[in-house]
C-alpha cells in the first residue's frame, strides 16, 4: 500500500507545479500554435499540483503531526531544512487552495485572450509563484526563507506587470518592485543579526533567542515588524498594495491578496516564537497600527473609483484586522488575559482563512466583470446583475461575508475578536479597559464602514441601468471561472454556517504559538455558541427562506406589473443614477479628516447658465502623496548631488581604481 | 422552547403595529387633528398584502429581497432580547454582535435592494443610510459596554434588566446616560423626527422612505411591518431598563406594557415638538450621542 504521508504529498505538489512551469513555455516556443496545449498543461499540473499539496496540508492539519527533513545540496555547500508544522500546514492549505482555483479562473480568462504567446509565460510565473510561495511557508532554514521569499516577490512583480504594453502597469510595476525591496532590505538585516547572535541559519537552532536581553529582543522585533509588515501592507507601509493590486490580472490578485498577504503574517508569527516576552507596549504598537490600517484602508476603499484599487484597499483593511487580533493577542498574552488571549489569536488566525475565501471569491467576481466589460472602473458598471445572475449572486455572498454578515464566515472571526475585547474590557479597570472599550468601537466602525464599502462596490456594479455600451453587452462567465468563484463561495459559507468544523483545526497552530494557552483553548472555544444549534439555525432560516422565495416570488400574488423605475414622471436614464462617486461623498466630506480625502480639481466656467464642468479626482494614497513622495524626492535630489561621481569617462573612473589601490596599500602596510 | 419562541413572536407581531399606531395618535392629537385609528397600520397592511405589484423593469431578486429581508431580521432579532417579564428564548453569551450584526444584514439588503432601481432618490438614501450607520453604530456598542460591565452578563437577557441602582450612584447615572443615547439611537434607527420624517415622500432629505419609494403592494407590507417591529425591539430595549421590578408575572408584564405606551408616546412628542435637522446637523448629533454614551463608560472605569 502506498504511505501517503504529507511529506510526499508536498514533495509531489511542488515538483508537478514546476513541471507546469516549464513545460507550457517549452511547448508554445516550439509549437507556435499550441496556445491551448500549453493552457491546458499548465491549469491541469497547477490543480493536481495544489490538489496534492491541499491534501497534505490538510492530513497535517487533522493528524497534528509535524514533520521535518532535509535536504543536503553538497556541491553547493548548503543544507536545506524544511519542516512541515501544523502551523505551516494552516497557511499552506490556502496556498494551494486558491492556487487550484485561479488556475481554473485563469482557464478561462486565457481562452479567450487577445494576445496569443503569452500563455506559456503566464503558466510559468503563475507556477513559480505558488512554489516559492509553498516553499516560504515550510522552509526551516534563513537561506532558503529568504531565497523563496525573494522568488515570491520576483515572480509576483511579473504578474504584476504581465499587462506591459501598459504604461501604467509599467510604473506600478516599479513601485512594486521597490516597495518589496525595501522590507527585504529589513529582513536580510535582521536574518544577519539573528545569525550574529546564533551563529546559525536553522530556524531550529533560533530557540536561543529567547535568552536575549530586553533590548536586543525589541530591535529584533521592531525590524521583523517593518520588514514583514511592509510586505504585508501593514499602515503606513501600505501604499504599494492598492497600486500592485489594481494591476495584475484578477486571478493572481485572489492569489496575491488572499494568501501572499498573509505569508508574512506566518513568517512574523514563526519568529515571535522564538523571541523572549517582550513588553506589553510591542503588542500595543502592533494592535495599533493594524487599526490605523484598517480604518483608513477601509475609509480609502469607499472612495476608490477603481473595482480593483477597491478591493485592494480593503485587502489592506482584513490585513490591518489580523495584526490588530495578533497585536491584541500579544498584549494580552503578556497580561495574562488567558481568554481574551486565546478569542484573538483564534479570530486572527481564522480571519486568515477568511479572507483567504471571501477576498478570492471578490476578486474572482471582479475579474468576472472585467472579464465580460472590459471596464474596471465602477462609474462604467451597472445592471450586471440582470446580464450575469451567477457572478451576481457569487458576488454578493463575497461582499456580505467581508462585511461579516451572518451567516457568512467573516461574522466568525470578527465575533472571536468582538468578543475577545468585550471580556478583556470586563475583566480590567481603569485606563486598561478604557484601551480595549476604545479599541472595540474603532473596530465597529470599522465593520461599518466595511458595510458601506461593499454595498457600495455591489450596488453600483451590479444593480440600476447599465452605465456603459460594454456594460451592456456583458455576458456570463463560462463554467470554469463560475467553478473557481462557487468553490471560494461554498468555504464562506460553510465556515460561516459550521465554524465548529474549523475550530479544531487552529488548536494545532495555536499550541505552537502559545503553548500556555493550548490547554485552556478547546474549553473556551466549546463556550462560544458555534455548535450544532448555529448550523442548524442558520440553515433553518436559509431553507426558510429557499421555501418562501420558491413560492412566493415564483407565483406573485396578482398580475404584478412590471414599469419603469419612478424617477417623477421622467423617462430613466443611466445618467440619472447614483454614482459611485456619490455614494461615497457624503461620507468623504463629513466623516474623513481632510488630509485623507483625495485632492479634487473642479473646474467650473463661470456663466450664467449651466456650462461646461470638470470635476476630476486623483487616485493617489495619501500616504504616498504626502509622507512618501516628498521622502524619496528629497532623498533622489540628495543622492542626485553624488551622481557627479560616476561622471562617465573613462580617467576618472581610472582615478579612482589609482586612488583605492593607493588607500588599500596604505592600510596594508599600516596594519 | 419552541412555545416560548411562539409566544414572542405572537407578542411582537400583534403588539407592533399599535405602538406605530400610538405614536401617529400622539402627533395628531397635539397637532389638534382627530388622527387616524389606533389600528389603522393594521389595516394598511391588509390592504397592501391582498394588493398587486409594481415592479420596476430595472431591477432583479435583490429588490424583493430587500423587504424579505427587512422583515425576517427583526423577527430574529427580536428572539434574542428580552420582552419585559418574558425572558429571550433564545440567549448565549455574546448574542449583541448578533444583534447588532443582523441589523447590519437588514441595512446591506435594504441598501442594495434602493440601489437595484438605478434611482437617483433611492441611491442618495442609500449611501445616507450606509453613512450614518457608521455614527450609529458606536453608540450602540458603547451603550452595550456599559450594560454588560454593570451586568457581568454578555447576552441580551442578562444585560437588559430593570436597574435597579439609585441615581446618584456612577451605575445609575450611566445607566441613565445610556438610556438616554438608547431613545436617540431608537429615533435614528427607526428614522424618525429630527433624524428623518416617515410621513413625507420624495424630500431630498429623506433617508428611509426614499429607499423604499419602488415597492409596492405585499412588499411594501413586508417594508412597513418589518419597521414597525423593529421600533418595537428599540423601544423594548429601553423598556427593559425602565420598567419596575416586580416578582408577579402579571403585574410585571402590565408596568412593562405601560413603560412601552409611555416611550411611544414621548416619542410622539418629541415628534411634535421637533422639526426635521438639517442633513449636515445630523452626524453632529449622532458624534454627540457618541461621546455621551462614552462619559456614561467612564462612569464605570473605577
């Protein structure tokens, strides 16, 4: 009998999903005519790929086993260490996840493209990406952390810029390019400063730290904090996040929003093992600038024009969430709050998943409806639910988990952390609790205005007239993309509706990242209300619901009558409908403070009748505009002055070579 | 339990149209008019139910669901909270994020369903009610804080409890605070005066009725009996501090009902007494209420 052990699994996942990398590419540079050959090789090794390494992921997750083997490369001289943990396989199952459904979306996006040739390129980054960013998850080892790390980043900057012939998607790509550097430059700093102190690359040899002083202890974390939370688009480093996600095509932004986000969080929680208690103000920081992120994201992403730049901001906004439980759990964990320690790091952890689910299955929706307009901004939309009832339906199951809607899976996480606060506030006094009753209403508005975001999203998308010619003519997606959607849909509500199905498996992460509280967790966990007589309730309520809409809206009562919508006697237009821009407005004047709002140039011609009027909003992130722009001009103008140096001909450079020769002979014979 | 759950929601479908009822007669009666009957939603909704549909050519299932909706989350809600002497049939620890949540699942359907008509009416009541939301809903959390520390109970039945604190004591003056934000929150949510006007149709300062200026016939029933009931629940929660604390049932249920007929009634009045607010005015009023309810919270932060 064949022993399926998970390590197999993996092993057979990543080594077919480079095969699906290479091989397409081969074949469409022989074959110029085998576009759908090449197609069909790299969906097909990327789905039996994720499929394997799905199933052992989730083997892991239910055996709570962990296993660990390594790989010695003699003739380079290094020997790789991996290791497959509960708590790697908790963030590996949704890799592969969402790297099976994309490549099903991707299916039929790429089927019918425009642009021949570019199939085999895409199956090769798309496969890179999803086994660097498997190998991220299990690597034990700083070199090859870091080596994966680096494919991540370089294989998602080329779906990132995969639409070239664009210059826009060329300038993101940059700013892409070098926001990722830049928390790689934080990371490289800090695996040197851990090998310093350890004297060793193997994560297993890390158990040292946690003899460090204080001090040492807090830079570590603070440089963990920047580098991994920069890649995450954790405030205020997450400027790079709404640019890189507008650009790529939709599939790799559910792959790229919905788990590449969250391998930083995995990376960062795998380092805080290893760390010494820290002071209770490192977890308040981290509570604090995930709430900043996830208020202001959010607010940003109910003004975005822009369907993807939406989304993407709201990515920025569930990221924010995460740190905030993770923060929350750090805190409380050092004050020992045994139950509220283990409400917010379950509701993190969960949210994980979560978002994993609904942000793919939103993105997916998104790229349905670019897919059937070829419009992304939501001004051009309208009437798609009429024209594509199933991305509609799919859609708005998405927009009302991420809202936490009941009985969907965002409800879930988001009750974990509510609740979390709500005893951490009972069982404290004074300015501690004031902290947490402050934090618990920041993070209502937040759900708020999450709500505000998505009906904003849906509404104008897909309800009223449709606003443009494309609009229009859209038609339904084939099955392919619907399969991709409808799977992410069934996870949204199936945690939604049986959480207690996913409970038993976060246990085996969290006693990895807080061994103190494993034993206690189950007992807390059976408290919550999420047992059999939530599911039944809920699909009570939904089969209710199935009945009367079965009978009653099939069969309306009467001859009811179908008429033009109302507007005071007038024939409708699309014009006269709200905009997203509307929507939005009477929030982003009374609600949001004024350096957040974006810059507005109107134009009016002052005449007496009603004449020609320009009303223009940039889209540019405030913290870009005013924080970032200014540093990296004044910094490019600063470095511009030492440009001088590399002059360009020839006898100074030969100076120089003179002049270092002559300074290294001197050190020479000084020494 | 299944009897219990009959018997609320037997109270709550006979009881709400009244109480809309009450307050109309209040209105009229200060406004020197006869006014209509007490009973007179009753009848409407009759009417409207055995009535045709209009149904606008624009729109798809997110319209009709939006009244679905509208109806069946009061009825849910009102499962979780206490009706006076007749403890909540169904109550866990944590039920408010429920509570407050399923309210958030009304607004998405009712906001969705305004924008599926592609009106420019119905889409500016939307985003006024998707925005002031956001002003809401604070306050209801915080007043919900503040039950829940002087309870020690996470659940609705547990927190919604006669006080029984003296007024010059930090627990009676936030729950006196909290009160107070509860009956703001109760006009704000139910869109009543100075907030929004029920009775006017088609004012660009409208919030709800704008919203639901398409409906027509048994949806348009669905619309109104899911909002009386929802005002109901509103009022009950205040109720259930009010009321006095006895041990018969009887006795019990009677002050509870008269605490009722008493809120509908100041309800009536401050509708007689006050005009509509100016739309900029109104997030100015809800930030206040915010910050009354936070001095009600840290009343109970020593």
């Amino acid at each position: 009998m064949l022993n399926l052990s998970p390590q197999i699994l993996y092993q057979g996942a990543i080594t077919i999903l480079l095969i699906g990398a290479i091989l397409p590419l081969t074949i469409e540079l022989t074959h110029r005519h085998s576009t759908s050959l090449a197609n069909g090789l790299g969906a097909g090794a990327a789905l039996l790929g994720s499929g394997l390494g799905l199933a052992g992921a989730l083997l892991l997750l239910f055996g709570q086993s962990s296993v660990a083997w390594q790989m010695s490369w003699a003739s380079a001289g290094v020997n790789l260490c991996l290791r497959f943990d509960p708590l790697a396989a908790f963030f590996l199952a949704p890799v592969f996840l969402l790297t099976g459904s994309g490549a099903l979306f991707a299916t039929g996006i790429l089927a019918s493209s425009k642009q021949p040739g570019k199939s085999g390129r895409h199956w090769l980054y798309y496969n890179l990406l999803a086994v660097s960013m498997a190998l991220v998850v299990v690597a034990a080892d700083s070199l090859l952390f870091l080596f994966a790390w680096e494919g991540m980043s370089l294989f998602s900057f080329f779906m990132v810029i995969y639409d070239q012939d664009e210059e826009s998607t060329r300038r993101v790509g940059w700013i892409y390019l070098v926001a990722t550097h830049l928390s790689a430059a934080f990371l490289f700093l800090l695996f040197f400063l851990i090998y310093r102190q350890t004297g060793s690359t193997e994560f297993s040899s890390f158990a040292t730290l946690k003899a460090l002083p204080t001090s040492t202890a807090v830079l570590f974390f603070c440089l963990a904090l920047i580098g991994f939370g920069s890649k995450a688009g954790l405030f205020p480093m997450h400027s790079w996040l709404p640019e890189a996600h507008a650009a790529a095509p939709s599939h790799v932004l559910a792959l790229m929003g919905g788990v590449m986000l969250k391998l930083p969080v995995y990376a960062f929680l795998r380092f805080l093992i290893c760390l010494p208690v820290l002071p209770a103000w490192c977890g308040l920081l981290v509570t604090g600038l995930g709430l900043a992120g996830a208020l202001i994201c959010i607010a940003l992403a109910a003004l975005q024009g822009d369907l993807k730049r939406s989304l993407a901001y709201s990515s920025g906004e569930n990221v924010g969430l995460i740190f905030f439980g993770l923060g929350l759990w750090l805190y409380c964990r050092e004050g020992r709050f045994d139950v509220p320690a283990t409400l917010f790091l379950v509701g993190a952890l969960l949210h994980v998943w979560n978002h994993a689910f609904f942000k793919s299955l939103l993105f997916f929706g998104a790229g349905a409806i670019i897919h059937a307009t070829g419009a992304r901004e939501l001004s051009r939309m309208g009437g798609l639910l009429r024209r594509m009832p199933r991305t509609g339906l799919l859609l708005i199951i998405g927009g009302g988990a991420i809202a936490a809607l009941p009985p969907l899976n965002g409800l879930i996480s988001e009750w974990l952390l509510y609740l979390g606060l709500f005893q951490a506030g009972q069982t404290s006094i004074g300015g501690q609790a004031f902290i947490f009753m402050l934090l618990l209403v920041l993070l209502v508005i937040v759900g708020t205005l999450v709500l505000l975001a998505m009906s904003r999203i849906l509404g104008i998308a897909l309800s009223g007239e449709p606003r443009s010619f494309e609009a229009r003519e859209a038609h339904e997606v084939g099955p392919a993309m619907f399969i991709a959607m409808a799977v992410s849909a069934g996870l949204c509500l199936t945690v939604g509706i049986a959480p207690g199905l996913v409970f038993p498996l976060i246990l085996g992460p969290l006693a990895l990242l807080s061994p103190e509280l494993a034993t206690g967790a189950p007992e807390i966990l059976a408290t919550l209300p999420f047992g059999a007589g939530w599911s039944w309730t809920c699909l009570l309520v939904l089969l209710f619901l199935a009945v009367y809409v079965w009978f009653y809206y099939r069969l309306p009562p009467g001859d009811s009558r179908r008429r033009n919508t109302w507007i005071g006697g007038l024939l409708p237009s699309p014009r006269m409908s709200y905009t997203a821009g509307g929507y939005g407005q009477l929030a982003q004047e009374n609600l949001l403070c004024s350096c957040l709002r974006p810059p507005i140039i109107s134009v009016r011609t002052p005449v007496f009748f009603p004449g020609h009027w320009q009303w223009r909003c940039r889209n540019i992130d405030p913290i870009m505009a005013l924080i970032l722009m200014p540093l990296f001009s004044q910094f490019s103008s600063m470095a511009g002055s030492w440009r001088r140096l590399q002059g360009g001909q020839m006898n100074i450079y030969l100076a120089y070579f003179f002049l270092t020769t002559i300074l290294l002979l001197g050190w020479a014979f000084s020494s | 339990m299944i009897f219990s759950i009959f018997f609320h929601l037997l109270i709550l479908f006979g009881l709400a149209p009244l109480l809309a009822g009450i307050i109309a007669r209040v209105k009229a009666k200060i406004g020197g008019r006869q006014g209509q009957p007490l009973l007179q939603l009753y009848w409407d909704l009759g009417k409207l139910f055995r009535k045709r549909m209009v149904i606008s050519t624009t729109t798809t299932w997110v319209f009709r669901a939006g009244p679905l909706v509208g109806f069946v989350v009061p009825v849910m809600i009102s499962l979780l909270v206490p009706f006076g002497p007749v403890a909540a049939p169904i109550s866990f620890s944590g039920d408010l994020v429920l509570f407050a949540y399923l309210l958030a699942l009304a607004r998405f359907f009712t906001v969705l369903a305004a924008l599926d008509t592609g009106s420019s009416f119905e889409g500016m009541g939307a985003a006024r009610e998707a925005t002031f939301a956001i002003l809401i809903e604070p306050t209801i959390f915080v007043v919900f804080i503040v039950l829940a520390r002087l309870a020690g109970d996470f659940s609705l039945n547990g927190m919604f409890v006669p006080v029984k604190a003296g007024f010059n004591t930090p627990a009676g003056i936030a729950t006196t605070l909290a009160i107070i934000c509860l009956f703001i929150v109760m006009l704000a949510e139910n869109c009543r005066i100075p907030f929004d006007d029920p009775n006017t149709h088609l004012e660009l300062t409208m919030i709800h009725e704008v919203m639901v200026l398409d409906h027509s016939g048994p949806d348009l029933a669905l619309i109104l009996y899911g909002a009386a009931m929802k005002l109901m629940i509103s009022a009950i929660l205040i109720a259930d501090l009010l009321r006095p604390v006895t041990a018969d049932p009887l006795l019990g249920s009677l002050s509870f009902l008269v605490v009722l007929i008493i809120l509908a009634i100041m309800v009536g009045l401050v509708e007689s007494a006050m005009a509509r607010l100016r739309l900029i005015r109104i997030p100015q009023l809800l930030v206040g209420t915010t910050l009354l309810s936070f001095f009600a919270l840290i009343m109970l932060l020593r």
